[in-house]
C-alpha cells in the first residue's frame, strides 16, 4: 500500500473513531432501495384534547433521528395519508445548528434538546468548554420525579446519552455507560448491553445495575412484563436490529416504560428516540426510512393513548436534524408507494419540525432554535 493511501485511510478511521459517526453500519436493511413498493397501513386514531391543567405533570420527548419533513411526509403517504402525529395541532420549526457547525451531529442536536445549550459537534452534555451542563432528565430526577430513556440504538449512543451522561466525545460508549449509575434513572430500555459488561476496566455495570435494585433484562417479553420498580432492558449487545427483524418493539417499549413511570405523584421525563430513520436516511434507503418512521409513529400512538387519558402529559415530538437531504419524488396514498430522492448520505442543515400535545403545547409554534425547545419544557416544569 502507498503511504498516501495509508495515512488516508488512517485520517478516516481517526474521524471515524471521533465521531462515532459510522456504528450505524452495524445493524442494516436487507433492501436498498429508493421506492417503497407500499403495504398494508395500521389503523390512526384520533385523540381527545382536553387536557386537566394549564403546566404539564408529564413530559414526554419523543425524538426521530434524522427525521425532518419528508421522512414523515413519506410515512404519511406508506399508511394511506395518516399518521397518528395528524393528532399534533401545535406546529412549529427548530433551527438545528452546531456552535461549530451548520450541520449538527446527533451528539450537539441530542444536547441542544437536552440542556438547552448549542455546543460543538461530538458533545454529549457539555458546554463548548466540555465542562458537563444539567439535562432536563437530572433536573427531573432533583425535583423527584420519575425519568426513564428509550431508544432503537444503543442506550450509550448519542440521542439517549446526551440526557444523561457527560462525556467531551460521543464515542466513549463504556464512560457513557458508566454514567447511568451515576444516576436515579428508573426506567432505560434500548441497546448496548456490552458497553455495560465488556469493558476496558472490568466493571460488571450490569451486576452493579441489580445491586441498585434493577430488574436487568434483555429480553422484549420479560421487559413488557415490568409493571413497575426500576427496569434496566438491555435488548442488544450494541444496536437493536431493523424493523421488521427487531427483537425490541419500540411501541411495546413506549407503553411498557409510561405504566412503570406513572406510579409518582410527581410527575415524569422521558425521552423516546426512533433512532435508525436517520441511519436509514445515511444509506440512502426510502424502504428503511418508511419502515423506521412508522414504527416510531405507532410509538407515538402509544404516548397519546396514556397521555389522552392522563390529561396532564405535555408531547414533544421533534428531530436532532434531517438526513439524506431527503425528497419525495413521487408517491401513491391509495397503494402507500413512495419514491424518494437524497441529496446528501449524511445530515443537512434544515430546520425540522415540533409537534406538541397536551398542557403547553400551545409554547412550540413559530420558528425557533432547538434550544428554546429545552428551556421552554423548563419552565413549563418549573424547574
Ligand atoms: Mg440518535
Ligand atoms: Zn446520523
């Protein structure tokens, strides 16, 4: 090999490892392809919205990876034209810039939601100085309420990670694993389950977790079983598999985590991620891309199930940013058939939408900047 080629390779693989950026590759849809023939659409409901009180006891985020206004318009158009997002009457925009970059990274876009301050591509928790800066999810577990965090990817990747851990780079898996015991956390189901056993300095965080007296579970039956107490689910060594191969059922995990977190008279955080329609978005592929974002949509139904009932739950659903530069191209609402297009096999600078539901959602219209997202739930909180 030359030597150019070489220190090329070495450069890629030093980003590589910076960023983190490329673990996606690991899980991957069998298809690639830019039309998504169609299938057969679930059934929308429609919620009531009536809501109990002025503040909200509850805050549900939910947060699709890569999900910006085609990635949901496509999965409109694959289940006949509804989505149970239609139930969202409050619409705005949120600006996703970086403090260093048009083009923010899910670990910056993950932290602008979580603590309401812009930083550098790659920070999970932490200021432009990488001194740790409180999340949302702290905040909430200091007023005594219940937190809970769930997620298709690894439970230490970015999304997930930037409410509960502080770590100066996203890759540090095992730091960010490690953080969780650092925390009152109640409920975690998502990936990663080696990131807490196979570690560089031989701490068994899984044994430590039941010390803790955490129900550590890995499989998706015995996790739904949970009625309550703290519930470790850890469904994959890393990331959880593709829709429809998925042993972690992200809608069974939405329901199973709000029942446990219902049991404090003071209220819940949680935050809910649809994480791979952004690894869809980065290998350019529309069948994933339709299939991830109605997955993540039937994880909304859920939250609006619980939170129509409960009248005191604010929703947020939003995204980090927009990947692939995604467009449609074509579509059917009577077959479900959507033809995309990309621009771009990673993030764009676009600004994504905010939906909200429930007491103060009234706060999330206009154009703002991610950021306004978290301060606004702060002080819907009274935190
Ligand atoms: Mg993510
Ligand atoms: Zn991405």
């Amino acid at each position: 090999m030359h030597l150019r080629s070489f220190l090329i390779l070495v450069l890629a693989f030093g980003i590589q490892q910076l960023y983190g950026q490329e673990t996606y590759k690991s899980v991957s849809a069998e298809d690639s392809v830019l039309t998504y023939p169609g299938g057969k659409p679930y059934e929308v409901h429609t919620f009531a919205q009536k809501f109990k009180s002025k503040n909200p006891r509850n805050v549900i985020m939910m947060i699709g990876d890569g999900m910006g206004t085609s990635q949901i318009f496509a999965g409109l158009t694959a289940n006949g034209g509804h989505l149970f997002l239609d139930n969202f009457k409050q619409v705005g925009f949120s600006k996703t810039q970086s403090s260093d970059n048009y083009i923010t990274d899910s670990a910056a876009g993950g932290t602008a939601l979580s603590a309401g301050q812009k930083t550098y591509n790659g920070a999970i928790a932490v200021n432009t100085d990488t001194v740790a800066i409180k999340t949302i999810l702290e905040m909430a577990e200091e007023k005594g309420m219940s937190t809970g965090l769930v997620s298709t990817s690894a439970i230490t990747h970015a999304t997930p990670a930037s409410y509960i851990a502080h770590q100066g780079s996203r890759g540090s898996y095992e730091d960010i694993a490690a953080d969780f015991l650092k925390t009152d956390i109640d409920v975690f189901i998502g990936g990663g389950y080696k990131h807490f056993t196979e570690r560089k300095d031989k701490r068994d965080l899984a044994g430590e977790l039941k010390q803790k007296g955490y129900q550590v579970l890995r499989n998706m039956d015995e996790i739904a079983e949970v009625k309550s107490g703290k519930l470790a689910g850890l469904t994959a060594d890393e990331h959880n598999e593709v829709v429809p191969k998925r042993k972690m059922d992200l809608p069974l995990s939405t329901k199973t985590a709000l029942h446990i977190l219902d049991q404090n008279e003071k209220g819940f955080f949680i935050m809910i991620e649809g994480s791979q329609i952004d690894w869809a978005g980065h290998q350019k592929n529309t069948g994933y891309i339709v299939r991830e974002m109605l997955d993540f949509d039937q994880a909304i139904g859920k939250a609006l199930e619980f939170a129509a009932k409960d009248r005191e739950t604010l929703i947020i659903v939003t995204a980090d940013h927009e990947t692939g530069g995604f467009a449609l191209a074509g579509g059917d609402m009577k077959t479900g058939m959507v033809k995309g297009a990309f621009t771009s096999g990673n993030h764009t600078g676009v600004m994504v939408p905010v939906f909200a539901y429930g007491p103060g959602a009234e706060n999330f219209t206009g154009i703002m900047e991610n950021t306004d997202i978290a301060k606004k739930i702060i002080t819907l909180l009274g935190f």
